[in-house]
C-alpha cells in the first residue's frame, strides 16, 4: 500500500490491489506520528467483508495508534494470492486462515509463535476446547480458531412438507436420507434433485469416516481410512445422481458461490455445508430453511459430527508488527461490541461468551444455527483432529474424482486407487 493520509472513520479511499479491495481503516491524523499500521485480510463472500470492515474500524477507534490497511477476497483468489505474498516479504501482518491449508504453513515455519501473547496480549480464556488445540504444534502456538462450527443439512421445509418427506429426518440414517432424496428429486419435476452433490465435499467424508470409527488422517501422518471407504462412499453418491437424489456433474460444476447452489436456484431441496451457510443460504430466499444434523450410521455410536475451529487468526513469522496484530486477534475474539458485528459470518461462536453475545440480538436463522450447535454437543465427537500438511491437495482431489465417477470417466474404484496413489506422493 502506498504511503498517505489516513482516513477520517467516516470514509475510506477503495484501492484495487491484485484483484483485492484494500482500503484504510484509520484514526484522525493527530496520530499518524506516532501510530503503528498494520495490514490484515481475510477470505470470504460480502457479508463477511462488511462485517469485519466495520468490526476493524471499531478497533481503530479504540486503538488509534494501530490503523489498519485491509485485503479480502473470495477463497480462491486469496489462496492464489497469499503464497505470492509470503515469497515476496509481502504477507499481511494478520489474516484469517483456513485448516485447509494451515498446516502447510505452520510446517514451513512461516507463522508466528503466539505463546509470548497468550495470557497477557490475547485472552483465550474463555475459547472452547480445541480452538486454541488445534493451532497448536508441540508448545508452540501458531493459530487461533476464530470460530466453533460443524457440517449441516439444510432443507427447504416447504418442499419437504409438500412431499411428505418430513418425518423422515428423524433418526436419519444413510439408506433413509438416499430414499428421502430420491423422493424429493421426483417430486420436484424436471430437472429438479433432492439435495446438492456432496460427493466431494470433505467435510462430509469427514463425518461419514468418524461414523465408522475412522478418520480423515492417522496418527502417525498418512490416511486413517481404507479404499473400501472411499470405494462405498462414491458409490453412495453416484446412486444418489442416478436417480435425481443428487444432481449430475454438470449442474454441480455450475453451481460455485451461494448465489448459484442448487438449493438457491430452486434445482434442489436440500444443501449441505458448514452451519453457517444458513444464514448465507436464507438472505437469498425466501422459502423458510431449516438445519439438521447430517445422517448417521443406524445403530452407530456417535453421529461423527466434528464441532471445531475451522479458521484460523494468525501473524506472519515475518511481520515486525507482531505485538499490534495480537491485540488485534484479541480485540476480535474478545470485544463484546466486535462479537456483535461479526455475528456468524465466520462461523460458530468460539465461546460461550461470544454465544451469550449473539443470541441476544440472533435472527431466526442465526438461532437455529446458535440452536444447532447447541444440540449437537450432546452428540457430537469429543475429537477436534487437525487436517495435515497437503490436505487442501487432497480436498480438490476428492472433488475432482467424485466428478469424474459422476461423468462416467471413471469407477468408484478406479477413482478410489487414483486417490491412494496420489494421496501417498502428496502425503509422503
């Protein structure tokens, strides 16, 4: 960003930087000579640009001696740009970031060791178990979880209800939500599915593994599951395309950004994410949607269900501003009024505190995410494991294969051996 006057609070100067909105989110000018910027960013859709610019312009009112220059952009564009940033000394002094690539970081040593700021700079007191866990690699700490969320099912209850599928989501098992989406396929007309394909989605996997007692990655590093999983688990699906339960690869390939899911597009009943969507998913439609746990193995003992930090605050080992950026991290996690503007658009609340903060203002589709949550921790896994090194390789891998059984390029085991085989080049 290049040197200038600060903005007033009421105003902010709209830069395009690589594809980027950078902006400055700073004090009055009396103390620029003695002020520190910093820069973050973080990834998302327009609800959450809006909502963290407002929540770092609070800060810089309760700080103005940190202004703060701001980047965003959607996923995959801040996930082209960030290594670029880091190779060119350029990264931002604190961003938000993914487990999805987290851990290639951390093994780079690229992060910053948090530990000197637990305690004192940021508070993580009152942070629900895992969130601090899960960033932490032996004593050190290189991230904390901004957020606690967990897989959903959203529904269309309206489309539901008219074709008497309801009931059917009580005691969900695998086999029930196939015939159920099958149902509500049909009973859409033409062109119309029952829930979007999840085939490769990973976090659905994820949950469908830790039903069957496994998981996404061993203990000692490599695959904590066997072929025959991933074997039953693209067939799943591929049952669910052939009879309009899910749609064909095509549809799916179109359906990028909230704006275009199947589900929004009126093309399907069902969707399913992360429990945050919802909020995402309602703003866009005006049928009423409900949120269910995913389904369950029947007779299982737990519903594999993962509540967990799935994004990260973190600072640069590069940045010279690491003291200002941790009174950032903690200003976000901790500020009631900061709480309060963020809402859930990064996720679940990371604390109780935080939870107590939003259900006094929630809407209904807040509630029922605040309601969800709430429900699955009486059920959920106790486990909050890490992704590893190389996973988000794996992610667009699963995505593609499970596209390539949907176009009939390949089997579920032939899909199944590319995954193993890639899987141990990318894992070592």
């Amino acid at each position: 960003m290049t040197n200038g006057p600060i903005m007033d609070r009421r105003g902010a100067i709209k830069l395009s930087i690589g594809g980027a909105t950078a902006l400055w989110l700073g004090s009055a000018m009396g103390a620029l000579a003695q002020s520190t910027p910093i820069k973050a960013a973080w990834y998302g859709g327009q609800d959450t640009h809006d909502r963290m610019q407002k929540a770092l312009a609070l800060f810089t009112e309760k700080h103005p001696d940190i202004p703060v220059t701001v980047e965003f952009a959607p996923f995959a564009d801040f996930y082209d740009r960030l290594p670029v940033q880091y190779s060119g000394g350029g990264a931002p002094d604190m961003h938000r970031h993914s487990m999805t690539y987290l851990f290639d970081y951390i093994e780079r040593g690229q992060l910053a060791d948090l530990t000197p700021f637990i305690g004192s700079t940021i508070d993580t007191s009152s942070l629900y178990p895992g969130v601090v866990k899960i960033g932490t690699m032996g004593q050190t700490v290189n991230a904390i979880g901004n957020n606690q969320i967990a897989v959903g099912l959203f529904y269309n209850q309206a489309k539901l209800d008219a074709a008497g599928v309801t009931g059917s989501l009580d005691n969900l098992t695998w086999d029930s939500f196939r015939d159920m989406a099958i149902a509500l396929g049909k009973a859409g007309g033409e062109q119309h599915y029952g829930v979007s394909d999840s085939g490769g989605f990973t976090g659905l996997f994820e949950v469908f593994l830790t039903q069957r007692g496994k998981s996404l990655y061993g203990a000692e590093g490599g695959l904590g599951f066997e072929k025959a999983d991933l074997i039953d688990w693209l067939a799943y699906w591929q049952s669910l395309r052939a009879e309009r339960g899910a749609p064909p690869p095509a549809v799916t390939a179109e359906s990028a950004g909230f704006q275009n899911a199947p589900m929004v597009q009126n093309l399907a009943a069902m969707q399913i994410g992360w429990n945050q969507q919802l909020v995402f998913y309602q703003a866009l439609m005006t049928e009423e949607l409900g949120i269910h746990a995913c389904p369950s193995l029947e007779g299982g003992a737990n519903n594999g269900h993962l509540i967990r930090a799935l994004d990260f605050w973190v600072i640069p080992a590069m940045s010279a501003h690491v003291e200002q950026s941790a009174k950032l991290i903690n200003f976000l996690l901790n500020d009631e009024e900061a709480i309060a503007i963020l809402g859930l658009t990064l996720g679940g609340p990371a604390s109780d505190k935080a939870a107590a903060i939003l259900a006094k203002t929630a809407d209904a589709p807040s509630t029922k995410v605040l309601q969800y949550l709430d429900n699955l921790r009486a059920v959920a896994s106790p486990d909050t494991p890490r992704w590893i090194k190389g996973h988000g390789e794996l992610e667009s891998l699963l995505g593609r294969l499970n596209g390539e059984v949907g176009f009939e390029r390949t089997t579920p085991e032939a899909a199944a051996d590319t995954y193993f085989d890639e899987a141990g080049f990318v894992l070592g």
